[in-house]
C-alpha cells in the first residue's frame, strides 16, 4: 500500500516536470520511506496523547531513532512488523518509565553503554556494510551516545522532570538489548567481511 502511494506521488511529481524521471525508483523509495516514518511518528505521538505523555513519548522515540540509526540492531521482517514493533517498544518504555526505581535503572543504562559502545554497529545481513561503513557507525555512535547521555545528565542535574530523563534513558537501554536481540537471532552477517 505505501508502496503503490510513492508510486503515485512520483509519477506525479514526475509529470509535473518537479523530478527527473531517470532515477524513478530511488524516488519511489525515497516516498516510501518518507510516509513510513511519517505513519510512525504520527501514530507514536497519538498513543503518547492516549497515554497522557506526548513528551515522553517524544523523547523517547528521538533518543531511541537517533542512537538506533547508528547502532542497528533487532529488524522486523516486514515493514507492518516494524511498525508494530517500535510502537510496542516505545509504549512500554513509557509505561515502565512511570514506575521505574532510578537506582535500579543506572546499572541498566551504565551496561547498556557499555555494551552499545562494545557492539555497535550491528551489521545486518540486509545492510552489509563495508569496513569503511562500519567504522564510520562506530564512531557516531560513539557521538551520539555521548550527547544523549549529556542530556539526561543535565536533565537530572538540573531537576528537570522526571517524565523527560527516564524515557531517555530506557530508550538507551532498548537500543542495547535490539542489538543483544539480534545478535542472539544472528541477524548479522561477519564485521570483516562484505559479501557482495
């Protein structure tokens, strides 16, 4: 179905002279991508208004993309299960977020720091990144994880509320147990090595 709707849109845009026809379907793609990621955040911010906490669920889905686009990790076979998938993940780090003990929550974050910073990249079998690739990965990650757990520390040291510093941080800790998930499903393919 999103499929078919990029398909739309770029033949209209096409038509309309507004884009080259020559590279047709990575335009279609690109479509595709753009109204997934549209859905999907439409629809994470209508079950943060259910939940009473559209900016949990606002950080948490920006901390969870930002770090689980460098990262990888956990993939869904279809995109509908990747849908589902970050919808279930994301209400029940919200869920859990209002119940949460602080002290039990540090240790988890401090390993899944550790591990993300040990793991990461995940090479995926349907991204089969090249060495260059993976460590370009590492190293963003690297960044990224540093401004995130920046944030949460100034969002802690200066009393912010508690609804903005947990999600972040439970967004962090299922970053690191995807990438334990798809390492467990050996869903990656060898670091060293890119079969083309």
């Amino acid at each position: 179905m999103l499929n078919k709707l990029a398909v739309r849109i770029t033949e209209k845009a096409t038509s309309m002279a507004l884009l080259g026809s020559e590279e047709f379907d990575i335009y279609v793609y690109a479509f595709e991508k753009l109204i997934s990621q549209l859905v999907v955040y439409s629809l994470l911010l209508l079950i943060g208004f259910i939940m009473n906490s559209p900016i949990s669920m606002i950080i948490c889905h920006v901390f969870l993309a930002l770090l689980r686009g460098q990262t990888s990790g956990y993939h869904a076979k279809s995109p509908l299960g990747c849908l589902l998938l970050s919808c279930l993940v994301s209400v029940i780090i919200i869920y859990i977020s209002n119940r949460v003990n602080e002290l039990f929550m540090i240790p988890a974050l401090i390993i899944s720091i550790i591990y993300i910073l040990y793991a990461a990249p995940i090479n995926h079998k349907d991204l089969n990144l090249s060495p260059y690739e993976i460590e370009r990965l590492r190293n963003s990650t690297k960044y990224v994880l540093t401004g995130e757990m920046n944030l949460i520390i100034i969002l802690y040291l200066f009393h912010f509320t508690h609804a903005l510093y947990i999600p972040a941080s439970l967004a962090i800790i299922s970053v690191a147990l995807s990438m334990l998930l798809s390492k467990i499903l050996k869903q990656e393919v060898n670091k060293d090595v890119r079969t083309d």
